[in-house]
C-alpha cells in the first residue's frame, strides 16, 4: 500500500512540474509580444505593429504630394503642347505666306521675260521694216531702254523687299523652333525628377514599415501628480531642476495590459517650481476624417487614408478619408481622461542637460512647418543642434527623403524620431 501512495505522489509531483513549466514558457512568450516600453525593453509587437501603421499612413500622404505635383507637371506639359499646336497653325500660316511669295517671285519673272520678249520683237520690228528717219528710231529705241531700265529696277526693289521677308520669315521659325525644343526639354526634365523622386518615396515607404524601433525610444519623463478638470490644470511631478521650461508640451498616457501605450492628450507648462510644473490641458475643435468604406474614424487630423480598406482613386493602393468627419475636441477624452499617475512624455525634453540632436532630410510641412522653425524648436527645450551624425548624437530627427540618415543612425545605435512624430509638440 505504501508502495502505491509513493508511485501516486510521484505522478503527482510530475504532473505539477510539467504545470508550472508550461505556465512559465506561456507567460515568458506572453511578455514578449506585449512587453512594456516603460520597463526598458523593446517594444511589443503589437506596438510594433500601430507604430509602423502610423508611419505608412504619413509616408502615404508625402507619396500623394508627389503624385500631385506630377499630375501638375503634366497639367502643364499638356498647357505647352496646346501652346505649341497653335505655334504649328502660324507657322503653317508663314509657310503658306513663303509660298505666296515665291509664286509672286514667278510671275513677276514671267512678266520680265514676256517685257524683254516684247521689247526684242520691237526691235526686229524697226529692223525688218521700211527705212524711217534715223531720229525717230532713235527716240523709240531710247524710250523702249529707259522702260526697260525702270521696270528692272522696280522689280529689283520688290524682289528685295520680298526677299527679306523670306528670310525674317525663316529666322522667325527657327527661334520658335528653338524656343519650342528648349521648353520640351525643360519639362521632360522636370518629369524625369519628379518621377525618380516619387521612387525615392516608394523605397522609403517600404523601409519605413519594416523598420523596426530603437529599444526605449519612449521613456517616460514623469507623471501627473494631481489634476483639476473644472479648470483644466494639471501638475506634473518634474520641474525647473529637471530642465522643465514654461512652454514646453507633453504627451499624457497610460500603459494598459502591460504593454500598450494609450494616448489621453497633451499638456503645456505654465508655471515651472524647482521640483513641480504647472500645465494646462491643451485643447482645440478638430473634425477626424473617416474612412467611407469600413467606418474608420482617424486618430488625427492629419490622417489621408485608411490602415484597413485598399482601392481608392488615388492611385497608391490606399482607400482615402473622403467620408463625413466627425467633430471632436483633442486633449478631452470624456471616457478616460488625464488622471494620477499618467505618464507624460517628450521625445525633445533632455533633463536639464538637453541631448545632442541631428536634424535631417527635408520639412514635410515646409509652409506651417518651416526647417528654422523646427530648428528653433529643438534649442528651446535645452538642446544642442549638430548638422552631422557622430558617435555623441543622441537623437536623430528624420524629415522627408532622410534614408541614409535613417540607416546610419540605425547602425550606430541612435534613437530616430521623425518629423511627423513632433507635429503635436509644435505650437503653431
């Protein structure tokens, strides 16, 4: 009996083994798909996932600039083509005119000759018949000599005139010509640019949605120590002695599940104390597209095109937010508002040191968004700009057509935010 109670507790210990193993192996695959930024690790490949989303939608949007200006280029190269077929019709018309001379050149030789035919058969006229008084076939023939002479020079008057013509004519249609060829030039030109920038593009649309994040590239910088809804004010637990400046804006969340970052709007500093900060809630009407195939409403503003529908007219693949947008106001979120104990972040905020940042590649938004404006922006938080990427660089920012940037930073081991990402920190 005591044999099988022995060999039962061993079955049992087993089984509790293989448990408590299994539980293990479930939890540790568990954390690696949805692993929280906060604790210092890579993101989760879900985050992974809504970042490079993000990131395809905004790509998209510079694609769709670029398809728009060529669109343009061609507006205007078919402007240039209408231009040069009513440039056809006159010179058509000035060829027509050089014939019409030259017909006139033809008649007026056939009039000399058929003049010198008549003036000869005169002459053998006065020759053939009966003796006259030698004065009076002198007179004839000084007469028949002077018109002769008259309607030579008249013609040769003409014959110049016309002659210029002709060639005013011709030079004329060589400086068209010439004209017309250069502009073809110009645009085909313009084209071969646009199109090799809109492959640039593409190529970086592919990159940037399989990149992959920096490791702890969104760190939290504190957290919200105390809020008051009637009047929207919101302290924060970081202050003058942590590099905080009246002005500066801050991303609100909270992590949920562990892992997934939930965005619950943004604060500006008013009022800055030693250890604490004063912030505002911000808040503006906004109107979110939406999506008129499935419903998607978008996250901001800014968004073109739907993460889930394809098809469209835009010619990229992506169906676009053409549906009713609903009205709604960033920065109040009715159902999860900005609470204690949320996390605030910005990518640009450095402590009271700042970091060392590289700006590349061109504005997005050059007419709102400026490259001294975003430039300025950074120096405001305490930073220190660089124009080359080296081994002190503690942050890229990746503006438009920054691939080789991108991929230095990368190897280097640089956290990289792009230009896109700073739009809510800027404050025009």
């Amino acid at each position: 009996m005591s044999g099988r109670n022995s060999i039962m507790l061993m079955f049992l210990i087993g089984f509790a083994f293989i448990f408590v193993v299994t539980g293990g192996m479930a939890i540790y695959y568990n954390q690696l798909i949805e692993r929280s930024s906060v604790e210092g690790g890579e993101p989760g490949m879900r985050e992974q996932y809504e970042n490079a989303r993000q990131e395809r939608i905004t790509e998209d949007q510079n694609l769709l600039k670029l398809l728009n200006d060529i669109e343009e280029v061609k507006k205007q190269l078919k402007a240039r083509q209408d231009e040069y077929r009513e440039k056809d019709v006159v010179l058509a018309s000035l060829t027509s005119n050089l014939a019409t001379y030259k017909t006139i050149d033809e008649i007026n030789a056939s009039r000399v000759k058929a003049q010198r035919s008549k003036r000869s058969d005169i002459e053998s006229f006065l020759e053939r018949g009966d003796p006259m008084d030698r004065e009076t076939t002198s007179y004839v023939k000084e007469g028949l000599t002077q018109e002769r002479n008259r309607r030579d020079a008249t013609f040769g008057e003409e014959r110049s005139r016309q002659q210029a013509q002709i060639d005013d004519l011709r030079s004329q249609i060589a400086r068209e010509q010439e004209s017309a060829t250069r502009r073809l030039d110009e645009l085909r030109s313009v084209r071969s640019e646009k199109e090799t920038r809109l492959n640039q593009a593409r190529d970086e649309l592919r990159k940037f949605t399989a990149r992959e994040r920096q490791s702890a590239d969104i760190v939290p910088n504190g957290r919200v120590i105390k809020t008051d809804y009637d009047t929207k004010i919101a302290i924060i637990d970081i202050g003058s002695a942590s590099g905080v400046g009246r002005g500066f804006r801050f991303e609100v969340f909270q992590i949920r599940s562990g892992v997934h970052r939930e965005h619950k709007g943004f604060l500006e500093v008013k009022t800055v104390n030693p250890q604490t900060a004063q912030c505002i809630m911000i808040e503006r009407n906004i109107e979110l597209p939406r999506c008129p195939v499935c419903g998607y409403t978008a996250k901001m503003p800014e968004e073109m095109y739907c993460p889930y529908c394809s098809g469209g007219t835009s010619g990229i693949g992506v169906q676009r937010l053409n549906a009713s947008p609903k009205k709604a106001i960033m920065g109040i979120n009715e159902d999860n508002p900005i609470a204690t104990g949320d996390y605030i972040w910005n990518p640009l905020f450095g402590g009271s040191r700042g970091k060392i940042v590289t700006y590349k590649g061109d504005p997005l938004l050059p007419n709102r968004f400026s490259r001294p404006y975003i430039e300025d922006t950074i120096r405001s938080y305490g930073n220190r700009l660089m124009e080359e990427i080296t081994a002190e660089t503690e942050l890229l920012v990746a503006g438009r057509l920054a691939t080789i940037p991108v991929e230095e930073a990368r190897e280097l081991g640089i956290p990289i935010v792009y230009e896109f990402e700073l739009f809510p920190f800027l404050r025009r």
